[in-house]
C-alpha cells in the first residue's frame, strides 16, 4: 500500500511539474539581412528588481541570485532549488585551433577536481580553415569523449555560440542546458557540483553575474533558439566590448532569455602570467559557475603571437566606434572598466569637457 501510494505521489509531481515547466515558444528570427541587423535590433533591458525581494548571492558557492523576467517572484528560485537537476546539461568551450595551451590548462584543471563528465563536453574551436560537424579526435580528452566542433568563424569569445546554433540539434550537442566558458579559464573544486546543479536552469533562463561578466553564463535551449543567427557574423572586439555590456543596439546572449536569475559577481585577483606569454592576465572568479576567467586587459592576441593594443578610448570617436551605440552607456561602461586598465584610466582623464570626444557624449 505505502509503495502505490508513493508511486501515486510522484505520478501527481510529475505531472504538475510538466504543466508548471510550459513555455510558449521563442519569437520568430528576424530576416537575415545583415546589412540592417544593428538597426532591426532593439536592446532587451533587463528588469529591474523591485525592493523586498530575498537576495541568495551571499550564500555558499553555487547559490543563486536575485531573479528579473516575466513576473517571476524576486528571489523565487535558491541555490537550494538548483540541486535537483532538471535535465541534461552541457558544457560549450569556446576556444580558437590556432592555440592548445589554454584548452589544455582548462582541461587539466578539470582533471585536478574529479569532474567526470567529457561525454558533455563541447569544444567549439574558431579561425578554422574548413567548418567541421561534430567529431570525437584521437586525442587524450577525445578519447574520454569531449566533442569538438571547427568553425571558420573567428569572433574572439562569441563564435561557439553561432556554433551552438547551428549543430545544437545534433545527437553529441543536444541538451536542455548550455554552460558556456572560454578556454581561459580555470575551474575550481565546487565546479563539478556547479555543472551538475545548473541543469535545472528552465528552457528560456539565463543565469548569469551582473553585466558584464565575461560573456560567461548558462542559459537552457529556448535561448538558443531565440538568438538564432545572430552571432553567425564575424565580431570584432569593439563589438564584443559592446555585447558583453549589452549596449544598445548591441545585445549579449542573456538578453534574449524571457528570465533571468543573477547570480554573484565576479571577483578579481592579482594578475599572472599564466600561459607564459610574458603578458600578465588578470583572474575574475565567479563562485556561482565555480570558474576563474583569466583575461587581457589593454592588449590582446598573445597567445596567437600577433598581440596587438585595444585603444577602449577609441570607442569614444565617431570614426572609429561602434555605430549607433547608446554613448552615455558606452561611457559608463568604459568608466566601469578604468580601475582595471591604466592606459584607459589616463586616456579619459584627458578628455575635459570641452573635447571632441567628451562633447559628443
């Protein structure tokens, strides 16, 4: 008796957890003009959360945030909730074929905390000469199951979402939730946990730290399809810049989620060189993903060999910046970035008031 009952109860949850998990369907793509994209575009602000609602970011590593979108309740969903997963999950690296070492720190990292599961692994590797379906190498991480796909598209960190979007119905990719990371990074001991949790992460959420967060986030299908194309076209950093602030008209990919949850923000370390590049990176690490980002600051392009100065500053001039861009959010931006970069830091307190550059903003 007490074994039908039980059975009866959880015929009762699942099925009213598939009623409460319904989600209408994504909005149509936009025509693939190219051409008119910034301007067919239109900025999905966030909402903004209202005074009251329970704030989980100081819990234990993992916890989740404050939650905004479609009437969900602030706070609604905890770090708790998160431990019952919800369906499969997997985990998409972008990375570049012109470089291994930072795909193999990642991948070493990896090893170092017992995380177990490459068959969820998804390498989407940019700049390649000829584009690739998903294939499995005979390679050390390839033979424990780690997928890797080639792209031509080169878009610094954006490429493996325009390689999610057209292979995320094959077999090897298909998952409800997408985690995704850059290949430098390094996770720490709470990760495999981390990853495990984040599959109850709902089809149309985002989970992510406050913007911007290194382009970094999980995010389930429905996102996926709601992007669509839109990171098929190649990104210079001037645009990544943009997209990873969400500045109008540009839009990173959690704007394209119907809810997101904000998990804690990132906290920066000392820089190092840790590809021996000669070129000190500087570690943000974000205790919700269980992830240290280990990022460039005035220069980029060293472990390519062809490193190069990003003038932040330039943005600013209508010559050479994003066209159509919000300017008084751009300046936001780079004056949230300054603390970080000394050249950006001096290069605004030149512009006084009565500058070209000032004026315009």
């Amino acid at each position: 008796m007490a074994r039908a009952m039980c059975i009866a109860v959880a015929f009762i949850l699942a099925t009213t957890l598939s009623h409460a998990n319904e989600c209408p369907s994504g909005d149509e793509c936009p025509s693939d003009n190219k051409d008119t994209m910034s301007l067919l575009q239109t900025n999905l602000q966030m909402n903004v959360l209202k005074d009251g609602g329970e704030d989980t970011t100081g819990e234990t590593g993992g916890g989740l945030g404050k939650m905004v979108g479609d009437g969900e309740a602030a706070g609604a969903h905890t770090a708790l909730d998160s431990q019952s997963p919800g369906g499969t999950i997997k985990l998409i690296v972008n990375s570049d074929v012109r470089y291994s070492v930072a795909l193999d720190k990642l991948f070493e990292s990896m090893e170092k905390v017992s995380f177990g599961r490459w068959n969820d692994v998804i390498v989407m590797r940019g700049s390649a000469s000829n584009g690739s379906d998903p294939f499995t190498p005979e390679t050390k991480y390839g033979k424990r199951g780690v997928t890797y796909i080639d792209l031509k598209l080169s878009s610094f960190d954006l490429h493996g979402f325009a390689g999610l979007h057209h292979h995320h119905n094959d077999p090897s990719v298909k998952a409800n939730v997408y985690f995704y990371i850059h290949d430098t990074v390094l996770v720490s001991s709470t990760f495999p946990s981390i990853f495990d949790s984040m599959a109850s992460t709902e089809e149309f959420e985002a989970r992510h730290s406050p913007l911007p967060s290194k382009n970094q986030c999980v995010f389930g299908s429905g996102v996926v399809d709601a992007y669509s194309w839109y990171f098929d076209f190649p990104k210079s950093k001037t645009d990544g810049f943009c997209i990873e602030n969400a500045l109008p008209p540009y839009k990173n990919v959690v704007n394209f989620a119907k809810k997101q949850t904000l998990l804690e923000k990132g906290i920066d370390g000392t820089a190092v060189d840790l590809y021996g590049t000669g070129l000190p990176r500087q570690p943000t690490y974000f205790p919700s993903l269980g992830i240290t980002k280990y990022s460039l600051l005035d220069v980029y392009g060293d472990l390519t060999g062809d490193v190069k100065k990003y003038e932040y500053w330039s943005l600013l001039e209508t010559s050479k910046g994003p066209q159509g861009v919000d300017k008084l959010a751009l300046k936001a931006a780079l004056l949230q970035l300054a603390p970080r970069s000394p050249a950006l830091k001096a290069a605004l307190l030149e512009l006084s008031p009565g500058s070209s550059a000032d004026g315009r903003l």
